[in-house]
C-alpha cells in the first residue's frame, strides 16, 4: 500500500505508466491489455508458426521479442508485456509442460510431496536466460514513451497446473490436495515463492521496469486459503523483490477476489491492483483506490462485441476510475476472436474522452 499520493496537476517527466503507478493521475490513463500478444494478430500467427512450437516461441528471444512488439506497433500501448507464459516456472523447475494445439497447457502432473521433492529451484535462472535475453532486447528497442512489464504466475495459480496437468475447471485435485495435506501443499508453494522471485528480480536485472503477478485462479478459496494459498504468497513476493528493486513498481491480479481485493490492497505491499470485470467500480474507488493504483477492467467480451456498447462502456470505465491514479485494461486475458480493429476503436476513444475536454 503506498502511503501518500501524489499530486497531479503539473505532469512530472517520464513513461505515463510508471508514473500511474507512482501515485500520479495522467489523463488519458495509460493503455495496455493483458495478453495483448496473440492469436487474434495474424502478424502473431505469422511468427507463430515460423517458431513451430511455443514454448519455442517463448525461449527464442529475437521471436519473442517480436511478438511482444507487435502490438506496440500496432496500437501504441503505453506497455510492452514481455512474451513468455506463466508455465515457464514449472517448465524451469524440471517438470515437464508442453501445449497441445488447440487443447492448452499440458503438464505431467505432480502425483504428490515426493514428485515435490525432484523440483530443481538450482536451474531456474540458467534455464529462463532466453526470457532475460528477450527483455535485454525490449529494454534496447522499445519506444522510449513505452515501458517494459516482466510477470510471473502467482505460486496458488501455477501450483493449480502442476497437480492438475493442465486447466481445470474445478481445481478438484489440486484442492483436495491442499486441504488433506496442506504442510506438503505448503511445501511445493514455498519453491513456488522462492522460483518466482528469483525469477522476477532477475526480469527487473535484464530490465523489465514493472512487474505483474497473476493469480488467475485465486477466485475459487474460501477466506481462509485464499489467505494462506494466494495472499501470503504473493506478499511472500512482493516482500522478496522489494527487498532486492525497492523502486520496481509491482502489481497484483488475484483475480475473483471479489471483497478480499481490499486486503490485498491492505496487506500485500504492492503498487497496484489489477481488477477482475466482476468488481464493481464505485466500490473500487473508495475503497481501493486512495491505497493502489487501479487497473482493468474492461469485459474482454465487451471488445469482441465493440460498437457503441465498447465506447459506453470505455466512457463508464474513465467516469469511475479516471479521476485518479488508474491504468485502462481488461479485466482478463484478450479472446482469440476478438477483431484487430475493435483494438484500434477502444485505443482511439479512450484518447479522444481527452481531446475536448
Ligand atoms: O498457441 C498459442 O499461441 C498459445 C496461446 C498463449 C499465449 C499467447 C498461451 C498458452 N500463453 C500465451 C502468452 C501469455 N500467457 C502471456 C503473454 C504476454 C501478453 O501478451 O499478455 C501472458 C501474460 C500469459 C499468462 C498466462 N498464461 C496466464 C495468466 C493470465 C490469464 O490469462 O489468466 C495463464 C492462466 C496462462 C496459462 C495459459 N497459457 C496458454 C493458455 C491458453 C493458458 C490458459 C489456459 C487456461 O485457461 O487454463
């Protein structure tokens, strides 16, 4: 939580995004939309398919890079996202992960605390060089208005693939898990803490300028552990990056976290929040708003429907949220279907809202 805001009525120098996430209110908010490099760019599918496959695209930097520069070229986001994926970590730790076209992640799952024991913390920084590669070149080739994001999957997010083996729709291994065994459980979540934060200070070494931590999944907990299997973790997090770049701005999605965003907002340490399409904005903005940054929320829907209903809602979005510090984005991952230009129609009316006023 930052405790003091800062005043916004003469703009300070430097990339509109980082300074958001200093406590400064920019107008228009900077721009940037999670998974903003994809399938719905056929410049991406182009790249795609030259890598073959994508965790070859994630670990070759010069494509990666590429890839995360399309849509800056493209739309002129205020934020470049490094290309990579969230299972990169278990990937590093030495279980095996592979994507199945048109099915998803794949992973062979952790059976239990001894498949816990073979994960190699050692070899996570040497096997994610290519990642690091990848910003050095983004730190080199970015506009310089445009800042550089590293992220990672929250350690209860990832966790929820390695005991599933892929995505879930009800998490029933991976909770049942948790709550018959939850010391081992706590085990494989404390490697996860330890891998993530090696390896986000190693992102912000090769220049990633902020940092996003996604919890996806952190919307399925009773109180109790979402406390102890989201919150603790990623403040666990927090603590461990600052302790290393207390300057490096980080931002947090617990996404579904419904209420318990403010004891994120509250407990966690972070600069900002990013806010799922379900939260409601009002309450965001007293509540949450005068202790982070604010992010979202866009329904990624909103922008495959586009039309007026996409400006009414950019409009509602900017009325609520846009009077202090606040990043425009969605309040999930950008759809695969969603139409490029539909991208363009929300860049340029989130701008305009600007022009006349
Ligand atoms: O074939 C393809 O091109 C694969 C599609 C794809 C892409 C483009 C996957 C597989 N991952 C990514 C990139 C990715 N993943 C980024 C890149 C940067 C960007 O442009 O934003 C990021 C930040 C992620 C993060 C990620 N991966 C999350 C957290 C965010 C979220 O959307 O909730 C999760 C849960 C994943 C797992 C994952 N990887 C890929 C898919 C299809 C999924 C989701 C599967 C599921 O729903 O369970």
């Amino acid at each position: 939580m930052r405790t003091q805001a800062k005043n916004t009525d003469r703009p300070m120098a430097g990339k509109p995004f980082l300074r958001v996430l200093n406590g400064e209110t920019v107008k228009p908010p900077p721009v940037w939309l999670m998974r903003q490099a994809g399938r719905y760019l056929p410049e991406y599918r182009e790249t795609r398919e030259e890598a073959g496959s994508f965790l070859d695209l994630c670990y070759t930097p010069e494509l990666a890079a590429e890839v995360t520069l399309q849509p800056i070229r493209r739309y002129g986001f205020d934020a470049a996202i490094l290309f990579s994926d969230i299972l990169v970590i278990p990937d590093a730790l030495g279980q095996k992960v592979w994507f199945q076209e048109g099915v998803g992640p794949k992973l062979s799952p952790l059976a239990g605390p001894s498949d816990c024991r073979a994960l190699q913390l050692d070899a996570v920084e040497a096997h994610l060089a290519p990642v690091f590669a990848t910003l050095r070149i983004l730190a080199r080739e970015l506009p310089t208005e445009t800042a550089l994001i590293g992220f990672a999957g929250a350690p209860w997010t990832v966790a929820s693939y390695m005991i599933e083996g892929g995505s879930s729709r009800d998490f029933l291994r991976a909770k049942a898990w948790a709550y018959e065994d939850p010391e081992a459980f706590g085990q494989l979540i404390e490697v996860l803490v330890e891998a993530t934060s090696r390896y986000l200070i190693a992102q912000v070494e090769a220049g990633a300028e902020a940092l996003q931590v996604f919890d996806s999944w952190a919307g399925i907990w009773p109180e109790p552990e979402f406390r102890r299997w989201c919150l603790e973790p990623m403040a666990a997090i927090v603590q461990r990056v600052k302790a290393a770049h207390p300057s490096v701005p980080v931002i947090l999605f617990p996404r579904g976290a419904g209420p318990l965003y403010e004891d994120v907002a509250l407990e966690c340490g972070a600069d900002g929040l990013s806010l799922d399409t379900t939260v409601p904005l009002g309450w965001a903005r007293k509540r949450l708003q005068g202790k982070v940054t604010l992010q979202g929320n866009l329904d990624p829907v909103r922008l495959i429907a586009g039309g007026e209903g996409l400006d009414r809602e950019v409009e509602r979005i900017l009325k609520e949220l846009g009077e202090g510090p606040f990043v425009f984005n969605l309040g999930h991952g950008i759809d695969k279907s969603t139409p490029p230009e539909n991208v363009s129609r929300l860049v340029e009316r989130l701008r305009a809202a600007y022009v006349t006023s």
